[in-house]
C-alpha cells in the first residue's frame, strides 16, 4: 500500500477536527472533535509502525497509550463540562468569558460580579 | 526501503486493499465532516461512531488487528457513549441547535483549509515513492501482547495509574458541593447528593476544621 493514503488522510482528519475545535461552540462537540484529532495521530502512528516494521512496535504501543489517555481525557473533560454547565447553567464555550481582557470594561467590578455569580449558582444547585 | 521502481506498484495500478483503504478512507473523512458541521448534536455523536468505525476498519486494513479490536471497544463502545451521556446531562437540545457554530466558523474554515493544503502538500512530497509491505501481519494479538508486556511494561503499569487518577478526578469533580458549604474554603469534603439527610450530622464535624 502506498504510504500516502494513511498519511494523507490522517492529515485530513487532523485538520478536520481542527476546524471543529475553533468552529464548534457547545463544549462537547468540541471534545467529539479533540477525539477526530486524536485518532488521526493515531493512524499516522499505526501507518507508521506497520511502514518502519519497527521491532519494538513503538508504534503500536504509542498507539494504545494514546487511546488510554483519550479515555482519560474525555472522562476528566466531560466531568469539568458537566459542573461548569451546574454552575453557569450552560455548557457554551462562547460564553465563559471570566478571563476576557478588555480595555474598555472595568475590570475590577466586573470580576466580582461572575464570581458573586458562580458561588451563588453553586449555592443553589 | 526504496521500492518505486518495484513493476507492479504504482498510483494507476491500485491494489485491491488500496481500493478498500480509499473507500473507507473516503467514508470516514465525509462523517468526520458531518460530525464537525451538523447543527444537530445527537447526530455529531452517532457520525462519530461512523468516523471511528472507518478508522477501526483501516487499522485492519494496515493489518493492526489489536488495534482495530480496542477501537471499537474504547472508542465506539464506551467513549461515544460518554459524550451521549454528557449531551443528555447537560440537556443538549434534540433537533437542529442554530447556535451550534459560533461567529468565527469562517476564520476556523480558513485555518483549517490551509493547514490541511500545508500539510497534504508536505506529506505527499515526503512520501511520494514510499510503500508499506503487508505481506507479514504486523500487529496480531500475539505480537502486541509479546510487545506490551515485555518493552512496554513499565509505561503500561503507569497508564494504569493514571486512569485510576483520572477516574477519581472525574468522580471528584462531578460530585455536588454541599450547600451550606458556600463560603467554606474546604468545598471538597462534601457529602455529595444525599447531604441533605445527614446535615445535621456532618455539620458539627465541619466545624470542627
């Protein structure tokens, strides 16, 4: 088999989920696209190993290694989702703007303000 | 490893796992765009199961049969199921959402576009006259097993511990604060959700620290 077909289509799937990380706004979908990310490295590393015949299998071992931690991943992300979506009553990444820097808004009054917010959201659910 | 000159190899004379690894390739490349553009969020995750699906295929196709095993069962089996669960907890609507993409979708495209020309462009030049050799099935179970347990095995035990880790960080987080807890400083030595029958109880102890 050609080299380019893994390689090229692990390039599009990568970018794929690229496009749906900037692109997406519910946090979900953009850990569904982290995933699309995650398994083109995946089949860039198994292309690779199969081509390389290394004798460790790096590759393969890599390869299980990664899809253990992306189960590790969407467990601890979709656990920090749900208590954000407890706290703000959303889970829409356009709208968490906490940290924004903004010259013009003061900032020392609205920062209070979303936590007074937050802790009162957290008091009552 | 140079094998272009080799007769029966070449872009116009396909092979019949070549043919598959296309279609397939072509399959899950079009899920995987429909689970990044569809406005209905059910439908994202079930396109991913397509995408995935593709992806176990092409890993038996690269004769990485283990692989192709732990990717249907990590992947479509428990991760998708994960994200069903987090869009039915977080009360994701059913039915087109037109908010789903947010404003900067055609700066994300352009992004996206480019670094995928980049990087096709790059990858084709680099490995234009490189072929894979799949006469010799390179990731059976036995070799995987023999690998994992005999390179592998210290990296292997130490993933161990870090799903442990991760699991009792989800466990952790996705527990409810205790809600006479709010100005405390220790949020995380609550009772979780059945707080409310043993309050008076606990609050004593709380006190205490």
């Amino acid at each position: 088999m050609h080299l380019a077909y893994p390689a090229v289509l692990a390039a599009l799937l990568f970018c794929t989920g690229l496009y749906g990380v900037l692109a997406r706004r519910n946090a979900i979908l953009v850990l569904m696209s982290v995933e699309l990310m995650l398994n083109a490295v995946n089949l860039n590393l198994v292309a690779f190993d199969v081509w390389l015949r290394d004798a460790l299998h790096a590759g393969q071992a890599l390869t299980l290694f990664t899809i253990a931690i992306a189960a590790a991943e969407i467990g601890i992300g979709l656990s920090i989702v749900l208590m954000v979506y407890r706290n703000r009553g959303t889970s829409d990444v356009d709208r968490l703007r906490d940290t924004v820097e903004s010259a013009e808004t003061a900032e020392p009054d609205g920062a209070p303000d979303a936590t007074a917010a937050a802790q009162k959201a957290e008091a009552t659910a | 490893m140079i094998l272009a000159a080799a007769a029966p190899q070449g872009f116009l004379s396909p092979t019949g796992v070549e043919v598959a690894f296309l279609l397939v390739g072509v399959v899950t490349f079009a899920a995987a765009i429909v689970t990044v553009t569809t406005k209905q969020l059910v439908h994202a995750a079930l396109w991913l199961v397509v995408a995935l699906g593709g992806l176990a295929v092409e890993y038996l196709l690269l004769t990485a049969e283990f692989i192709a095993w732990v990717q249907v069962l990590i992947y479509v089996g428990s991760v998708v199921v994960l994200l069903l669960f987090g869009l039915m907890l977080t009360k994701a609507p059913i039915g087109r959402s037109p908010d789903a993409d947010s404003g900067n979708r055609w700066a994300a495209l352009t992004v996206a576009v480019a670094a995928a020309a980049a990087l096709v462009w790059v990858v084709v030049d680099a490995f234009r006259a490189q072929w894979i050799d799949l006469d010799v099935p390179q990731g059976t179970t036995e070799v995987t097993g023999a690998i994992l347990f005999r390179h592998w095995v210290l990296p292997f035990e130490a993933l161990s511990v870090l799903l442990l880790a991760a699991l009792v960080g989800a466990i952790v987080l996705s527990r409810k604060a205790d809600a006479g807890e709010g100005t405390g400083a220790g949020t995380g030595t609550d009772q979780g959700t059945d707080a409310g029958a043993d309050a008076g109880a606990a609050t004593p102890d709380k006190e205490q620290r």
